[in-house]
C-alpha cells in the first residue's frame, strides 16, 4: 500500500464529561502510536467544552470554537452529559450542534464480536460482524416540535432551519377539540439525504466485500416518511449499484430477528430514529457498549466517539472501559487516510484481548485492570 499523503494531521478534541477525559486520553495515546509507526504526527487541539465548562461560564459551544474546528483533519468526542446539567442542553447544543452545523450526515457504528467479551446470545463461534449505517441529519431529530398550551387557540411554530444542500421554512399550525395538552414534532426525510446515506451504504457494503444492503424502515405504518426513504434507497441501489441487491426489514422484525441471529446480517441502513435504535440494540449484542465505536461523518469535518455515556458515577474511578474509545481512534485514523495505521490498533485491540489473563481485562469484562493499565496493554501490541 502506498504511504499516507501528508505527515500530520490535526484532529480537535472534546473530551467531555465524567469518564469522557480518562477514555479518550487513552485513544489519543494510542492513535499517536500507531500513525507514529507509519511516519506520521498528530497534533490534538483539545476543546474544555461540556458541563463544567458550561456551569462555570454558561457558554455551551460558541461559533468562534467551531470556526477552528472546521479546519482540523478530525475530531474526537469523549463523552457529554452530568448530573450538573438538565439532560438535552448539552446534548443539544454540543453533540447535535456538531453534526448538524457540519452536515455530519453519516453514523456509522460498527458491531462486532471480540475475543473474550461475553455476548448475551451464544455465536457458537460465529464471529458477529456488521455495521448500522444511520441517516444522521433527518427524520426526527430535526427539532422541529412544539408542546401545545389549551390556554390558547392553537399551535402555531415556526420552522426555520438548514441544512446540507438545503434551507427548510414554514409554519405549523395545529387545533384541538376538545382542548387538551398535546405535542407535535415534525419528522422530514428527503430525497438528498436518503439518497447521499445509500451511497454511503453502498460504499460500505463494498468495502466489506458484500453485495447486499438491508434497508430497515416501518413503511408499512408511516408510508410517507419512511415508505419515501424505502423507495428512495431502493432506486439508487438499483440505478448506481449494478449487481447490489437490496432487501427491506421493518424495524421490529428486524430487532426479533437480531436477537435471535445477531450474525445475519451485514450492512443495515436505517433512518435517524431507527438507526439510533438498531445500532445500540447491536452494540448490546457484540458485547456491550464498552466495544461499540462510533463515526459521524460528512464532506467536511467528521467527528468520532465513543457511543457509551459520560458514566459519572464510575468517573475518575479507573474502572471506565478504554476500548470503545480505541476503536473510535482507529475509525479516525481510517477516515483521514491512515488505513494501516488503523488495522494496526484494530489488530492490538484483539490481540489483547485473546492474550490477556482474565485479571488484565477491563472490569466491564470481569477483570479488574484500570483504564489506564488497559491502555498500556494495547499501547505494547502497537
């Protein structure tokens, strides 16, 4: 394989909340390591922002940070969330914020099975190997919603929003009789986003030597919405793709039939609120959130993170589990060009694994090793 194009790259970093700093500090080790093998530097930015920062100043994710942040190669995400905080606000203004100012249009999360991590359903030696491709601007998260208040006539809200490749205006005006509390969100799919998430499925199927895509939606009861995304898919399958078959699960079904097989399947395309859904169903599967990386990927910045929570209570403890974080390193790695660097962190993540006494695994996987001991371990097999 040929060598990497440049010999640095800058990559910004959020470590976040609770066990946020301690997870990612190990992946950033451990990423410099590997692209160190092959001749190239990383240079991290690192970004204070989360609940600390938020409930000393108040400031969530100002413009001018996100400015700077555009012209990084990558970035990284620890974790983002506290007690401190009401759920939603950081969440909102920082994770949300960041994909949708970036038109990160791509969540992609991996599951697969890892040496010597218990799955709740047996493999009988299978090795579960798929990955959810999520629609990750749309659908339902668009925040487009309004909770209706009987003291007056009707709902009306404005919306206002854009988007990657589009602006979004109008009103929603809503009555009620009788009068009675109520919520509306407004959900949105379109033919841009779905089609742009296929392709990248596509790709994805081909990188992994497979000719098939499982589009997973509900188009039997929201044929509208999910039943225009279904259709969607299937004609760029069909169109772009020659010999790329297709085949179509409803969500549901989808998720019995996981539970049942969960090495059935390949490349799963979903909308955002299904993907959302599947991609931790699976995550559950390969072994738990510890294992389960995670990319939000666009034509410009894209960032990467581990899909686990900021674990407050575990936090500072030494008991966090690096590895999800690892992986997410070497997601990294792999989309800005460094392939062989990123097999090499992949590699050490299972060679550590395998080799590992039962007392140097993490203690989410019954051992009692620290996290930064954990990191040391796959440090050496770099």
């Amino acid at each position: 394989m040929s060598g990497p194009e440049k010999n640095k790259f800058t990559v910004a970093v959020i470590p976040g909340d609770g066990i946020g700093p301690e997870v990612i500090t190990v992946a950033k080790r451990i990423a410099s390591a590997a692209a160190s093998k092959d001749g190239v530097a990383i240079d991290w930015v690192e970004y204070p922002f989360g609940a600390s920062h938020y409930v000393t100043t108040n400031e969530i994710l100002p413009e001018s940070a996100m400015a700077e942040m555009g012209d990084c190669d990558a970035m990284m995400l620890g974790a983002i969330g506290s007690p401190q905080v009401k759920p939603g606000i950081l969440e909102r203004g920082i994770l949300l914020t960041l994909r949708f100012v970036f038109d990160q249009y791509v969540n992609l999360r991996p599951a697969k099975s890892l040496p010597n991590v218990p799955t709740p359903v047996p493999l009988c030696g299978a090795v579960m190997d798929s990955v959810v491709i999520r629609e990750n601007t749309e659908d339902l998260y668009m925040g487009l919603g309004e909770v209706y208040d009987p003291s007056l006539d009707k709902l009306e809200t404005r919306l206002d929003l854009e988007r990657g490749g589009y602006s979004l205006r109008g009103r929603l005006e809503l009555s009620i009789s009788p009068k009675m509390p109520f919520a509306a969100q407004v959900a949105l799919n379109t033919k841009h986003g779905a089609e742009r998430i296929t392709r990248y499925a596509c790709e994805t199927a081909r990188d992994r030597g497979e000719n098939r895509v499982t589009i997973v939606t509900k188009s039997n009861a929201a044929p509208a919405l999910y039943g225009y995304f279904e259709d969607t898919a299937k004609g760029v399958i069909e169109s772009e793709y020659p010999g790329m078959k297709w085949d179509t699960a409803n969500v549901d079904a989808l998720c019995y039939h996981l539970v049942r097989n969960p090495v059935a399947y390949g490349v799963l395309l979903c909308p955002n609120l299904f993907g959302d859904i599947v991609s931790d169903l699976q995550a559950g599967l390969a072994g738990g959130l510890g294992t389960a990386a995670g990319g939000n990927i666009g034509d410009g910045l894209s960032m990467f993170e581990p899909v686990h929570g900021s674990a407050p209570d575990i936090a500072g403890s030494g008991r966090a589990n690096p590895i999800a974080a690892i992986l997410s390193g070497a997601l990294m790695l792999r989309h800005i060009g460094l392939a062989d660097s990123a097999g090499n962190v992949e590699r050490a993540v299972r060679g550590y694994l395998e080799r590992s006494p039962q007392g140097e695994r993490p203690f989410e996987f019954g051992g009692n090793a620290s996290c930064s001991r954990v990191g040391d371990a796959v440090l050496k097999l770099i």
